[in-house]
C-alpha cells in the first residue's frame, strides 16, 4: 500500500506482494487528507471508480455519506438518515439509556419502527461541508513576532477568529480551523452539526463486545463491534435538539451495502476522521512518550479501574453508571501498553535518532540550511531536556481533575464562588445567583454521572501519595501544603477531604449549599480550600506550558521544512480529526516466527472460544443454534462455509477510525472498522506494512446477525438487502 520504510523491508515475498498491487508508489503515510487524493495513486491500487465519485468538490461524492459521531467515525446508509457505526462508539449513550430495569447495554436494543427509537444522550453528528486552506492568515499574524508564548497565544486567537467570522457567514454550520502540519499550514473547515441522534439498532453487549479485554487489540477477533443510530432535524431541514417533532435527516449520499463481502488480497479503502497520529515528530517526542507520557498514564488507568470496578460490583445501577468511564480507562490502558511493547521492539526511539542525525548532517552540509537551520536539533534537544525536567508535574497536574471527579465539582463551585464575591452589592448577587445557577447545576449534574465516592477516595488518595514524593521542579505545592507524610496519611487525607465535603453528596451540595447566594458564600471546607489551591498550581504553571507550545510550534514547523528537502519529498500531514482517506487490501500477517495469521475469522470460531467458559467470551445460544443449523442465509462466504465475523486488513488507521465504512473497489460498503491488531498500536508514531493491521467487522456477519438473530427485518428492508 505505501513505500516501505528500512523497517519494512523485512522479506522478498512482501515487497513482491506490494509490487504485484503496484501499491509501492504511494508514501509511508497513508491518511491522505481531501486535498491530497489526486496523490494517493488510488487507480494505480485498485479502485474501479472515479476519484471524483469519492471527493470532487461542488458535486457529491461518497464524502457526503460520511459523518464523525462523538469522537468516533460513523456513514450514512440509507435515504432517512440512517448511521452505522460501532458499538463501543455508541456505547456512552446506551449506557445513559439503561437503568437496571431497562438494561439496554446487556440486553440489546431494536427499535422496530421509527416511533420506538430513543435519545442517543451525549452524541451529536458532524458532516464536512467544505474547507479552505487559511494558513496565510493565520502565520502572516505571527511573521514577525519573537516570544514564543506571544506566538502561540496570537495563532489560537487567528484560529478562534476565523471560524466565528465563517459561522457569522453562514449561520447553518460550524466551523473550525485545524492545524495540518504544526507551525506550518492551518485549514478552516466547515461542518453541519445534527444535535439529534437517536438508538436505531444496537446488539446485545455480548455480541458487541464479545471477548471484552481479553480480547481488545488481538487478533483473531469474533466481535460484532457494530450499531445502527439515524439522525433527525427539524421540519424545515435545520439542526435542533431532540424533539418528537423532529424528522430522519435527508443526507445528500448514502452508502450502498454489498452484502457479498469481500476476498483475501480485495483492494479496499476507507472514509472517516482519524485522531491524532505523531509521525512527523524528531526523537525525544518519541523518548518523551517511552518514559514518561505511556508507562504513567496507562498504571493510572489500571488503578483506577480496579477501583470502579470494586465500587459497582455488588450494585447494578452503579455498574452500569461507571461502564463507559471503565471502558475508556482499559481501551487507553492496553492501547499505551501496546505502543511501550512497539516502541521497546523496534527501537523507534533509536531508530529515530539516527535519521536526526542524519538531518542534522544534511543541515551542515549545506550553507544556505546551516546558516537558516544550524541550531534547530540543538534546539530541539534543549527542548525536550526542559520537559524531561518537570515531566512529573505536567502529567500529575494534566490527569488530577480528570481521575479525581469530585475536584471538578469543587472547581464548578469556586468558580462560580468567585463570581459572586466579585460583585459588591447583594442584589447584584442575587440577580447573578438567579441567572446562573440553574446552568452550573446543570454543568455539575452531569460531572456527577461518572463519580462514585468510593472510587474517587481511593484514586485522589493514589493521586496523593505520588505527588508527595515529587521535589525540585516537580514539587506540588498545593499537596505541600497538606504536609503529607507518608503514602498511608495521603489515603487518609483523601478519604477525609472528600467524605467531609457537603460535595461529595449531590442532594446535599444542590439544595444547601446553592441552595441561594447567601449559603454558597458563607459555605467552606477541606476540598474547596485544597482546590482553590491547586488551581493556583495550575495558573502558576500555564505560561510555561504555552511558552513550550510556541516555542514547539516553530521549531516543528522548522523540523518538517528542512526535512522534506533532505527526503525530496512533501509529507502527508499527521492526522488531526479531519477527514481522510486510508487505502489498502484484505490481507493477514506473521506476528511471529512460524506463524501466518488469516484475514478472516467465522462463527465457527467464535463459538470455540465461547467453550472456554470465560464470561468475556459468553455469546447468546441462538448463535449457536444457527450455526449447528447451518442457517448462513445468503451471508455465507462459500470457501469457509461459514459467515465472517472479522477482518484484517493493512489499512492506517488510528483512534477515531472506529466506526469508519470498509470500502470495496466500487465504493460499496463492505464493513465497518473498529480496532487495530496489537502490534500496530504504534501506528500513531510509525506505519509498517510486515504488522500494522486493522480490524472491522465483515458486513456479512452485521446482516447475518440483524436477521437471524435479532430479527431486524425493518433494517434490512431500509439498507435494501
């Protein structure tokens, strides 16, 4: 699919491979943004339709039938706004749906008509209108500005900027704009947004999680990793929260379903908005993520799922309450493992410094670039050495709000404490208090949905008792203050500040604390006090962090210039979120010697897991029942006798890929993407064609699932199956 790196030239047999599907002429990178798709050498790899039938601006194109859903990638399938995307992308608001009487996440839902289909709570759906290359107005702002802080502060405001005046044009979209290469080149895009999403089809949790953990990132996958939403708009086509009133949502393309599938070696290709990939980054980025950014977030996401898992074991509702923030946890959990393993394997970070070298030798050897960029990998090094120093500190005060929930309700009220206290006059106060309270209310209700006292005790306590061992430029002082002798006094601390807080109690925060301006002033304690505290640590530490971020801004900016003249080549930008294409073939690999893993799993399979008596690998007996039966329909793929559940694929995807369409050769949708094989989790810092494999879900197994299992009959009809 790419031209294979140093790395990748690990066998004859590959590069023959490559050859035969002439797919050696396209660059490493494969997440090709709109602009660039006359480059990407589709024909050459196998399309057999116009490149204009995918993206030609002014016209519809298959773009049209692709929306982001929340953080995920998702398209339109049929005329009435229909969505299929994953299930763990819909996963959050299932969640929301479900009560222990109602549990929707275990047991599955299927709206038979339209009229049954419920609020998908917490997702919107985006569709790229347009977009417009601005980074002349954004870098002629700062040509002449020196400070890097100044720099940064001046680019966010130009990016801030553009897109209001986009939005006040058009008042029917949203626009942002989105940094392509960093210090480099900015694009304002502009998206329709759908407010009103609803749950059309989604399969029970043990089909759309089938495996769980154990499971997540392998291959051989069995998981149906798949959902059906639809989008509603107002009568008059405009977006609007969700109503009775309002009607499916007419897009302008829709995906049409091949349920034939595909084979082994089939060219196919994919639509949808990746995260954020970090390929373009000199060696102590990668140094950075090694030491410091993976090993620490990834045990803190362990610790904090052992404790959410203990808080809901014994309680349904609680269970279900903390499911999505337990899901989240584990997913980045074994991602950031995966990417240490990758790391550690190849050398990346070694093997990244010698292409440094190598750059800052082609530097030297050319005056013109030494006299410009002679000092940049020096620089750059500085750089880092910088952030190596107070690593401790950025990432204990980047995840103390996140991991524990309670501060953010502190933070919600002091802030809106200050308020009041600013203005001098009671009835000042009142007439604020009256106009806004309902809002913050509103903003801590939903903080509250993913707290749980018992959790949140244990995790500050571990929180605690890391930063009292921190010293020199990692010191805290705000957990100085507490004067915290020993891992033990920080547990107890924690569990005082929290279960002595009137916050730690919703009823008891929301009707006496603000229950009235009067009660919210008069009203202090330990965790309040601990927070105003710490959120001065946080100011304090902000103009360091956006000096550093300037002052990166232009010297990657600098790093991409000269190293695209050393490889005499431009670079596809990282990937940011923004529509992209990724092209590639069904096609297995060798993860170890001796071994050849195969492109396709079945039922067959999955049912031999189940026989493990493992709970993550429980599946409902009718899928065995049809299959004793042999009742395949017309979804069997005939060499296997059997129905695909899964497929690999080399494909460059990364986060937000999930619930991206598979593509065939015509531009029919032949499976939706959900997860990479383990050892391409270091996709985000390097693609290799010898391991980096995707999975989806063979639409042949969705349908199959849909009518013999579930009988959704109404959605095979609506997908004209």
């Amino acid at each position: 699919m790419k031209k294979l790196s140093r790395q990748s030239l690990l066998s004859i047999g590959l590069i023959i491979l490559a050859s035969f599907h002439f797919s050696a002429i396209a660059p490493d990178e494969g997440m090709f943004p709109l602009s660039d798709l006359d480059r990407a050498g589709l024909k050459s790899a196998g399309l057999k339709i116009d490149e204009k039938d995918i993206y030609n601006p002014g016209q519809i194109g298959l773009v049209d039938a692709l929306v982001r859903v929340g953080g995920c990638s998702g398209s339109f399938v049929s005329q009435n706004g229909l969505i299929i995307t994953n299930h763990h992308c819909a996963f959050s608001a299932v969640q929301l749906a479900s009560t222990p009487e109602r549990d929707y996440l275990t047991n599955g839902f299927v709206a038979q008509r339209q009229e049954l289909e419920i609020e998908a709570k917490g997702l919107t759906i985006r569709i790229t209108e347009s977009y417009e290359d601005v980074s002349d107005k954004i870098l002629g702002a700062v040509a002449n500005v020196a400070d890097p802080a100044e720099r940064i502060r001046i680019i966010q405001d130009r990016q801030r900027a553009l897109a209001r005046e986009a939005e006040a044009a058009d008042p029917t979209i949203r626009a942002e704009v989105s940094e392509m290469f960093i210090g480099r080149s900015y694009v304002l895009f502009r998206y329709k947004t759908i407010e009103d999403v609803r749950l059309v089809y989604i399969p029970r949790q043990n089909i759309g999680e089938f495996g769980g953990e154990t499971d997540n990132w392998v291959w051989p996958r069995h998981t149906g990793d798949f959902s059906f939403l639809r989008a509603y708009v107002s009568k008059d086509g405009s977006s609007a929260p969700y109503s009775k009133d309002n009607v499916p949502y007419q897009p302008k393309k829709h995906l049409k379903i091949n349920p034939n599938g595909v084979q082994e070696e089939d060219f196919v290709f994919i639509l949808g908005y990746p995260g954020r990939t970090f390929r373009h980054r000199p060696a102590p980025y990668l140094e950075y993520q090694q030491r410091f950014l993976l090993p620490y977030i990834s045990e803190l996401n362990d610790f904090q799922n052992r404790q959410l898992q203990e808080a809901g074991k014994n309680d349904k509702a609680i269970e279900l309450q903390l499911a999505t923030r337990i899901k989240r946890n584990a997913n980045v959990m074994k991602n950031y493992r995966g990417k240490m393993k990758g790391l550690r394997n190849i050398d990346l970070v070694g093997t990244k410094r010698q292409e440094d070298q190598a750059l800052q030798d082609f530097i030297q050897g050319n005056p013109t670039l030494h006299a410009k960029y002679g000092n940049l990998m020096a620089e750059i090094d500085l750089h880092y050495q910088e952030v190596f120093g107070d690593a401790q500190k950025d990432l204990w005060l980047g995840q103390i709000y996140n991991s524990t929930i309670l501060l953010q309700v502190a933070r919600a009220v002091n802030d809106f404490k200050s308020r009041l206290e600013a203005i001098a006059d009671e009835a000042g106060r009142k007439e604020l208090f009256v106009q806004q309270s309902g809002r913050v209310k509103q903003a801590i209700e939903q903080i509250y949905s993913n707290y749980n006292q018992f959790a949140d005790q244990w995790i500050f306590g571990r929180m605690l008792s890391e930063a009292i061992g921190f010293q020199g430029a990692n010191l805290i002082p705000s957990v100085k203050k507490l004067g915290l002798e020993s891992e033990e006094k920080a547990f107890d601390r924690a569990a005082q500040l929290i279960s002595q807080s009137k916050l730690a109690q919703q009823d008891l925060l929301f009707g006496e604390v603000l229950g009235s301006p009067e009660s919210l002033l008069a009203y202090t304690d330990g965790l309040l006090s601990f927070q105003q505290d710490l959120q001065a640590d946080v100011t304090a530490f902000r103009p360091v962090l956006a000096h550093r971020e300037g002052e990166l801004n232009q010297l990657m900016g600098d790093y991409v210039a000269v190293k695209e003249q050393f490889q005499q080549r431009n670079f596809v930008p990282d990937a940011n979120s923004t529509l992209r294409l990724t092209y590639g073939y069904i096609r297995g690999y060798s993860p170890a010697d001796a071994t050849y893993m195969h492109p396709f799993t079945t039922i067959r399979g999955l049912i031999e897991k189940g026989a493990s008596g493992d709970a993550e690998f429980e599946y409902p007996a009718v899928i065995r029942e049809r299959w004793l039966e042999k009742d395949f329909g017309p979804y069997v793929k005939q060499d296997l006798n059997d129905v695909p559940v899964n497929i690999l694929y080399d494909m460059d995807t990364t986060g937000g890929n999930s619930g991206s369409p598979i593509m065939n050769a015509l531009g029919e949708l032949i499976g939706v993407n959900f997860d990479r094989a383990y050892d391409a989790t270091i996709n985000d810092f390097a693609w290799n064609q010898s391991y980096s494999r995707s999975i989806g879900v063979d639409i042949r197994f969705v349908l199959w699932v849909a009518d013999k299992i579930d009988n959704a009959d109404f959605l095979l009809k609506e997908l004209g199956i």
